[in-house]
C-alpha cells in the first residue's frame, strides 16, 4: 500500500539527524519547511505500525525525539508527544474579564 504522509519531526540538540535525513532521501520526500516532510510512503498493513517499526530501525531515537505524522486529515505522533506551545500566553483567550470597578 502507498499511503500520502506528512512527517514533523523534532529530534532535540543531539538528535540523530543524519539517519533521519539519509532516510527521507531515500523514500524521496519534499521538503516543506522547518522540520517538515512530504512522502509517499510504501507500507504493508497499518500505516503507522509500519512507519514506526521502520523509523526505529533507521535513526536513533531517543526520550526527547518527536515525530508527528500527518495523513487522511489527521495526525498523531508516531514518538514523542505534545510539549507547551512557545506562543502560550501571548494571545487574548477570552479567560481574562475587563475590571470594570464598582458600577453604581
């Protein structure tokens, strides 16, 4: 099966990229930004099973690495899970009222 994927991957300071690009060049995936990938990725079975077994196999992957993978308009992490937005706390989120004082 041929499954349409986007990878965003986050590997941290040490992080194996090298495995992560050679493996990438070789599914030949797009680049589409920072740390973001489009690929036609040729699996048997589930999708993600197979992404994770053979991303295991070819980069070291560590407590800090993440990857997130994107396909059929949903997305999951494949390693890794979701840390703070950077941009937490800088937008209006409707939590905060006007103090508008004493009304007489």
């Amino acid at each position: 099966m041929r499954s349409t994927i986007w990878l965003s991957y986050d590997l941290g300071v040490n992080g194996d990229y090298e495995g992560l690009y050679s493996w990438l060049d070789g599914q030949g995936a797009k680049e589409c930004g920072s740390s973001v990938a489009f690929l036609k990725y040729t699996h048997d079975g589930d999708l993600l099973s197979a992404l994770r077994e053979d991303i295991q196999t070819a980069i070291s992957l560590d407590k800090r690495s993440r990857i997130y993978v994107i396909h059929d308009r949903k997305g999951r992490y494949v390693f890794g899970r979701r840390k703070s937005a950077p941009w937490e706390g800088f937008g209006e989120n409707g939590d905060d009222e006007e103090d508008l004082g004493d009304v007489l």
